[in-house]
C-alpha cells in the first residue's frame, strides 16, 4: 500500500510556503506516494492543486486578533483531528506557525505515524510586544517537539532556534529549491507589465505589499534617484494590504509615472528578464523564492541582508546587499550598479550559476523525500 501524505497550511495565497507545499505535493504525487493537501481557505493554492489534480480538504481555522489567539481555538484543532482521524495518513506535513501548532498537536492526539513541521520564517522575529514574541517562542519551542522532525529552509532559520532546549537534533535545514521557469522576451516581459513605459532602465520587485516587506524604503531610495537618473523607473509586482498607503506615498514623493505598481501576477517569475536590477528590501526573510528567481532570470540582485538571503548571496560575487530599512544605502548600490553595467552584468551571470546548481528543487525534494522515508 502506497504510503499516504497529507500536508497542511493556513493560507491558500501564492507565497514561499504554499509555493513550496504545491512542489513538494506534486512530485510526491508523482512519485507514487497518495496525497492531499489540508488547507484553511480557497485561493491560487486550491485552484493550482486542483490542476494537478491533488485532493484538497478544508480546514476549519479562523482568523483570530491574535497570534496565540489562533493557537488556542479549539475547532481548528478539532477539525485537523477528525481529518487525520478520517484520512489515516502515514505522514502529516505541517507548514507555517498556526497550522504547524495546531496541525502537530492534533497529529499527535490522533496518533500519526510522521510528523514533519516545515519552518519557513519564525513569527517571533516580526514587530510584536515583548509579551507576544515570548509566547510565539513557547510555542514554537512546543510545535516542534510534538513533531518528529522539523525541517528549516535556511540555516538562518535554523540557527534561531537550535540551541533551545531538546531542538537541536530535531532540526535540519533543507534549503528551498527552484525549477527554472520559461522566460518572456525581454520587450515581450516589458510590454505586458506596462506597455506604456516599455523604454528606459528598470529597477523591479516581487513583493507582498505588507509592512514586513518594506516596500516604502524602495520608493523613497528611488525618489533620491529619479532627478539623476531620468530614465529609470520602478516596477512592483505584487499585492497587499499596504497597496493603498504606498499609492498614497508615490503621490507624496512626485513620482507620478516613474513607479509602476503593477499587483499580483502569476506568472510574475517569467517577466523578470524585463528588468535591469532586482531590488528585495524584506526586513525579514527565512531564504527568498523571489531572490532564486532573479537569479534564474540572470537579474543582478540588490537585497537586504537578513535571515537566509546571504546564504544565497554569501558575497559580493553573487550580489548586493544592503542593511535592512536603510533607504540610503539601498539608493547607493542602485547607483552604483546603474553606472557600473559590467560589474551588473556579471553579478547576474554568477547568480544565475549559483542559484541552478546549489538551489534546484531536485535536491530539495530529494532530501525531504529522503526524510519521509526515516
């Protein structure tokens, strides 16, 4: 009998966790494991899984006003257990804080074989009072001893937490891996970004708009730019909560048609070879899908440096990077790498090499595999 997966998440949005939840349970899939695929809400996750024809479940989770609010809700818990109950998985895969909590405490209590919790990020490390990051960290500390193994996918990630007590041998880091997508024509890209600003150099970003992404310091590193470099222009690709404060910001800087904020696309990773310079101002990061993109496109890439990003630029060979909410010094390597087109040039090309041969999904499906058979 084929062994059986069932993978859990919160959010059904198109972001590294269920971008990573769609790989892994398609290749399990093909590689002749049942799955399906557990999660608390529709959206570009259900819709793709379904395309794949992979069997989904809805969960019953709540949005509640805290963090340790969704924790401590019983029907979500309920709900997973009478699922794992019903489905008898051999393996239950956990992914991001509530439905790694959650998901492994009801695993537990209906008495799951394998449970493997992915962490990709740490809510502790977000603005919080000091009373909720220590109840963040209890329960982070608790989610991963109810799970057999916890998989980080940085070392970043996994150096937050390795020393607490009892983790360190229940903690691996499998770095997030990426196939290579097919790539648009350079004016084909720019075009069906925004035909109306085809010409000229352009600065990108794929960034949720939220605060932690810190899309407001690319607009005002781009503002101290944009009277020196009139042929410059900035192109946002994607969407949030924050999409009307920096509409707002954009009117505020006179930036009017220099930035292109141009919201969620799917295929957002096959228009990269629009743009001359990749720019990613997170102020926390657990590795970087949008960063292995870049490097895919052969895009040189400016990016904070925070959580796993150096360990895909771990030096000046391979990028830029900056300090986090630091718009000064983001506007300085801009200019550095506009006046240096060769040193921009190569940044991308050994990128690029680096990101195909130390990131490819085929390693990071075959050392989770490899986990699932423990």
């Amino acid at each position: 009998m084929a062994t059986k997966i069932l993978y859990v998440i919160t959010k059904a949005n198109w972001g590294g966790a269920q971008r990573y939840v769609y790989d892994l349970a398609v290749a399990a899939q093909e590689h002749g494991y049942m799955v399906a695929v557990a999660v608390g809400e529709e959206g570009i996750l259900t819709d793709r899984l379904a395309a794949a024809n992979i069997r989904t479940l809805r969960l019953a989770l709540r949005q509640q006003k805290t963090f340790i609010g969704d924790l401590v809700t019983f029907g979500p818990l309920f709900s997973l257990i009478r699922i794992f109950r019903s489905e008898q998985p051999t393996i239950v895969h956990v992914n991001s804080a509530k439905a790694g909590g959650l998901g492994a405490l009801a695993a537990r209590m209906a008495r799951v074989p394998h449970i493997i919790f992915t962490a990709h990020g740490w809510e502790f490390n977000a603005p919080r009072s000091t009373l909720s990051k220590i109840g963040i960290r209890f329960f982070s500390w608790l989610t991963m001893l109810l799970a057999h193994q916890t998989i980080a996918v940085s070392e970043a990630i996994r150096e937050n937490v390795r020393t607490w007590p009892s983790i360190d041998r229940r903690i691996t880091t499998i770095h997030n891996g990426i196939a290579c997508p097919r790539l648009y024509p350079r004016t084909e890209a720019r075009t069906r970004l925004a035909p109306q600003a085809t010409a000229g150099y352009w600065i990108g970003m794929i960034s949720e708009l939220n605060p932690t992404k810190r899309v407001r310091d690319a607009l005002i590193a781009f503002s101290s730019l944009a009277s020196a470099q009139p042929q410059a222009v900035l192109v946002v690709i994607g969407d949030g909560h924050e999409r009307g404060a920096l509409e707002q910001l954009v009117r505020e800087l006179h930036l009017g048609d220099r930035v292109v904020l141009a919201g969620f696309r799917a295929d957002a990773a096959s228009l990269l070879p629009a743009f001359d310079l990749f720019i990613h101002t997170s102020s926390s990061e657990a590795l970087g899908y949008v960063i292995l993109e870049a490097g895919c496109a052969g895009v040189p890439v400016i990016a904070t440096q925070v959580g796993g990003i150096p360990e895909i630029i771990p030096d000046a060979t391979y990028g830029i990077l900056v300090p986090p909410r630091n718009p000064a010094a983001l506007a300085a390597a801009i200019a550095a790498l506009m006046h240096n087109p060769s040193q921009a040039t190569k940044l991308g090309m050994h990128l690029q090499e680096r990101v195909r041969t130390a990131f490819s999904k085929e390693e990071m499906l075959r050392e989770t595999f490899a986990l699932y058979a423990r």
